[in-house]
C-alpha cells in the first residue's frame, strides 16, 4: 500500500468525492471512508480483516515476545506489504508542543490539507 508521510502543525483529513471529513479538530472514528488508524501504540480499526491481518503479523515478527515499546519500522513494513488497491495510508507527524505521530489508512480519495490554527493575540 502506498504511504504518504507528511509533517505538519494541524490538518484535515476529508474525502472529497463523499464530503465526508475524517479528521477536523478531531476523528471521527465512525467514518466510512476511514480503515484504520495507529497512534502511539493504541490502534483503532473499522476493517476486520486489516485488524486480524495486524494481529498475525504482530505475532509472527514477535515471536511470541512482549514488546515494552511500539514499533513504527514494523507498521511501516506491514502496511507498505499490505496489498489493497482502494486504500493509501498516510503518515504523519503533527509537531507544536505536543507532537506525536500518527498512521491513517484511509479510501485512495481521502486527502489531507494543512490547517492554520487560528490564534488569538493577547493585546493588553
């Protein structure tokens, strides 16, 4: 599957042929044109058949070991070997104060935009 890795402060994820939007100030989780989605090592999925597919892998390349840590070079891997025409993914690492990084796998329409957080300046 293809990965689009991007980096950026805020965004939107959205499906323009659906208009429906996966990501604004927040996800929405129930969206249909959303797959999948990790974020740290909490991974939330609305397709079975990729979850038990990350399932087996993370079996077979542990080995039965317990991780005390997520492995992003092992998602990658999975997801670039993870045949499915209809489906991209996107990487992306969200900076600011708080940064983390996150792995969408979403409908080959969805696209993203870099949003500009509106800031309010404090004048005394």
């Amino acid at each position: 599957m293809k990965i689009y890795n991007l980096a950026c402060d805020n965004f939107k994820m959205y499906n323009p042929t659906t208009g429906e939007v996966i990501v604004d100030e927040e996800c929405n989780d129930n969206a249909k044109s959303l797959i999948a989605y990790w974020l740290d090592d909490f991974a939330h999925f609305n397709n079975e058949t990729l979850m038990k597919a990350w399932e087996a892998y993370e079996e077979k390349t542990n080995k039965g070991k317990i991780d005390n840590y997520f492995n992003w070079k092992r998602l990658i891997k999975f997801i670039e070997q993870y045949d499915s025409p209809d489906w991209i993914s996107y990487h992306i690492n969200v900076g600011g104060y708080d940064s983390y990084t996150i792995l969408f796998v979403v409908h080959k329409e969805v696209e993203v935009e870099e949003t500009v957080e509106n800031k309010m300046d404090n004048a005394d």
